[in-house]
DNA sequence: AAAACGGGGCC
DNA sequence: GGCCCAGTTTT
C-alpha cells in the first residue's frame, strides 16, 4: 500500500528529475512521503557484520527505468552514487526493482553486502591520511612512546592544540626514561595551557612505571596497558592498535560520530557508548587494526564532520544508514548538558621590589591540581554581590584593586575574579616562590592564572608557554 | 550513573 | 554564545 505509493513516486521523480536538483533529505522524503521512521530500523539492514537487506517485495515490479532517461535526476547526482545497497535500504523498493534502477542509470549495483566495507575505508584511508607528527610513515608502525604521549595529549583536546605541546615535549624528552627521569615540576610547567592537569600527572607516572619496572617497554596489549595511571578504555584500544596491531577498537569522540551515523544509533550519548563501542569492535579487522582505528578518526575528522559533513566523498556513504534517511547531522544525539553556575572569587598579585611575583602551589588533587598560582582567595557561587574583598587577603598591604575583572570559563562553571596588586619594599614571610617576571613564561600557569597575572601586572612580557 | 576536570577553535 | 574535541578518574 505504503509501498505502490512510493514506487509510484519513485517513477514520478526519476521520470522529472532531471529538472530538480533535490537536496538529499527532501529527495528521500518525497519518494514514499516517508517520514524517517517509517523506514526499517537500522539494525534490520545494518546488522553488526552482516544481515544484508530483507527483500521487502514480493509482488509484481513496476517497471522502474523502463522510461529512463539518459541521466540521473540532478538529486540523484548530488547524492554521489546510490547504489543498490541503499536504494534497498529504504524497503520500499524490492530487488529487482532497485537493481533495475540501479542499471538503467548505470550505478553500481552491490549484491549481497550491506554493511560498510572495511577495505573500502582503508583505501579511503591510503590516499587521505592525515600526515601528523606522531604518526609513522605509510606501512610502519609508530613508535609506542610517541603514540602513548600523542594519545594522552589528544584525550578531549584537538589536533592542532596538541600539534605544538607533543614537539615540545618529543624534544625536550626524546625518550619515555628521560620523561620519568624529569622532575613532576618541570612537567606541570611544559603542558601548562594545555588543560586537564590530572593528565600530565598520570603522565609522569606512568613514565615512572614503564622506564623502572618495565624496562622501559610498554604492554603491547590493550589489557596490559588498561593498568596505567591515565590510560582509559579508548587510549588502551588506540594504543594497542596502532603501535601493536592488536584488532581493538579505538572509540573517540570521532568514531562515536562516525558509527551513530553509520548504523543510525538514535540513543543520545552516553548512553549509547556501549552499543557504539560494540558495533565498532565489529568492524575491527584482524590486520591493520592501527590503520583501521586511525582511518575511523580521519573520516571523522575530515568527511564525516560534526557540521555539513561531505556525504559524497564518504567511502561508507552507500552503507550509511543516517545518511539514508537524511539525518546525518543530527546525529550522535547527545544528553543536554547542565548550565554552568557563576563563581566569584579575588587574587592577590604580589611583587617585591625587584619585580618577582609571589607564586604558590595549588593541591595536588581537585581543579588544576600541582599547579601555580597567585595568593586567592576562596571561590564560590555563594559570593554576596558585595562582600570585603580585604577579609580575603594573604596579608596587611596596601592592595590596588585593578578595574575591571578576569573571567573564565571551565568545563562545569565559570569564574570572574576581582585582581588586587601590592607592591613591596620587603618581602612578607609566607608560603610560596618569588618568580621573577621574565620566569614566568616557564612556569606551571595555568591559563587562568596568567590572565590574572596579565591583568595585575598590565604586562604581557611574559607569553603563555 | 553522575560529576569533576581546561582550554581553544570555529560557526 | 554555544558546540566540540583522539576521555579518565572520582564520587
């Protein structure tokens, strides 16, 4: 019924076409009047590594591209190439029916398979790489210190901001025991700017552990390498991956953006992480697992983009279900995030006659945990609009409130902090470093506490490191 | 299961 | 201003 009035269209639009240029949802749409959902569910065509599509037809054929014309309608064209997979995927069409359309206008036609070819994408993958500092040559394996250091960088944090800190750091320890041999301060100040201190932490401890009680060998398995401080499911997988072939999945952000749309995963995140993860491992091949698990991130990261992905130049694209239905971007679902409450707080800039600023060192667990900042007071969202900032100061001084206030946002609230600056004849006794200016480009600073500093001094001599 | 944990780029 | 990013650890 559903299905005589889509095929009807369906030659209706093929027999128009060619004077339309239909952007990819509307065409789908128009062919059945189907809204998304009354298309198959995914899992029905798209099986974790097989079920290829059901022939949703029995009955007589309608003819399709019996009145061809010589080319596709100019939708069609945009689409790149539709094939038989896809065009089965709707289940309003039978076999015979879409290989015929197939055929007429010269389209693959792909029998049998409808899940993604894994080949397909590792060719994508040989021609399109990425070329990034850590990554080794075509057909080499990258050394397992560069990818363990270049991976726990790219934890939450982009390509290009890690560009710079992982030459930085290769450079200056070429090697994981000269990591474990530098000093947790040293460490701090090299990824200050870089965010998620934990990670430098864990860094270094880990460097510890495999430079003293593994020979300075990492485990070559993602469950050996599970039990390192700051190595989580996902780095575990890439690692083991890519600088040890292991068939692991490596599920980033990308490959969740990747999958979801792929095999159409409705379920927001993180909800979905399980079923995302299970559908990846799937695909997982036996050989070149790095290849794989990189050539994952490369799509994403290149085609398969959070916005105006490009659909045409996907390897995957006759197997996408999301794409199919038109939905790819708005897809993976994601969980509303809750709003960020406001904290206030007031630092105290310090310096003594000869210019040093007065530092101290944050916790060594919490927020920017290790890290140096100037004396502050405690900050809250309970701060009355106006309270004394004084009752808050490190010691008696003559503090010059500087106009206008620091703000700053975190993942989870935002701050705005009031600066106040005494200048000194004579040093105060109390806790801390005096810094003088010029060392303050090479200090543990987080970017917050620079801005503090940069709006207390009213220099920025010193450059965020 | 949910919250904590940074920062910068891009629209 | 909102969204996103080669996630992990703690509660």
């Amino acid at each position: 019924m559903l299905e005589k009035k889509c095929r009807a269209r369906l030659r209706l639009e093929c027999q128009r076409g060619a004077g339309r240029a239909l952007a990819q949802p509307d065409w789908y749409r128009k062919i059945g009047d189907l809204g998304p959902d009354n298309i198959a569910p995914a899992q029905d065509q798209c099986g974790i590594g097989e079920a290829p599509a059901r022939d949703c037809s029995s009955g007589q054929h309608t003819g399709i591209g019996s009145d061809r014309s010589t080319a596709p309608p100019a939708g069609i064209n945009r689409l790149g190439r539709v094939g038989y997979a896809t065009l089965c995927a709707l289940r309003s069409l039978s076999h015979g029916d879409s290989e015929r359309f197939a055929k007429s206008w010269n389209m693959p036609v792909l029998r049998g398979r409808q899940g993604p070819r894994v080949e397909a994408l590792l060719a994508w993958y040989d021609v399109h790489r990425r070329v990034l500092p850590w990554r080794a040559q075509a057909g080499m394996r990258a050394d397992p210190y560069h990818v363990w250091l270049s991976e726990i960088m790219l934890q939450q944090t982009t390509v290009q901001a890690v560009d710079r800190y992982y030459r930085t750091f290769l450079s200056r320890w070429p090697t994981v025991e000269q990591l474990a041999a530098a000093s947790l301060d040293d460490v701090l100040a090299a990824w200050a700017g870089l965010g998620y201190y934990a990670r430098a932490r864990n860094l270094h401890r880990t460097a510890k552990i495999v430079a003293g009680q593994m020979a300075g060998r990492f485990p070559e398995t993602a469950a050996g390498l599970r039990a390192l401080p700051g190595i989580g499911p996902y780095t575990a997988g890439a690692i083991a991956a890519i600088a040890f072939d292991e068939p692991q999945a490596a599920v980033d952000a990308n490959a969740e953006r990747v999958i979801a749309r792929l095999f159409y995963v409705k379920t927001p995140l993180p909800a979905a992480k399980a079923e995302l993860r299970a559908r990846t491992q799937a695909l997982v091949p036996q050989r070149r697992a790095g290849d794989f698990a990189q050539a994952v991130m490369d799509l994403g990261a290149l085609i398969c983009t959070p916005k105006a992905p490009q659909c045409p130049r996907c390897p995957w694209q006759e197997a996408c279900i999301g794409r199919v239905r038109g939905l790819v971007e708005t897809l993976p679902r994601k969980a509303p995030k809750p709003d960020r409450p406001l904290k206030r707080g007031v630092a105290f800039v310090v310096v003594d006659a000869k210019g040093a600023v007065l530092l101290q060192r944050r916790a060594e667990k919490g927020l920017l945990g290790g890290m140096m900042q100037p004396p502050l007071g405690p900050w809250g969202a309970d701060f009355p609009a106006e309270y004394d900032a004084m009752t808050q100061a490190p010691f008696a001084a003559t503090w010059i409130k500087r106009p206008g206030l620091v703000r700053h946002q975190f993942t989870h609230f935002e701050l705005e902090i009031e600066v106040y600056v005494a200048k000194l004849t004579r040093r105060p006794r109390i806790q801390g470093r005096w810094v003088q200016a010029h060392a303050l480009a090479e200090a543990a600073l987080p970017t917050v506490m620079r801005k503090i500093l940069v709006h207390g001094l009213g220099t920025t001599t010193f450059a965020p490191a």
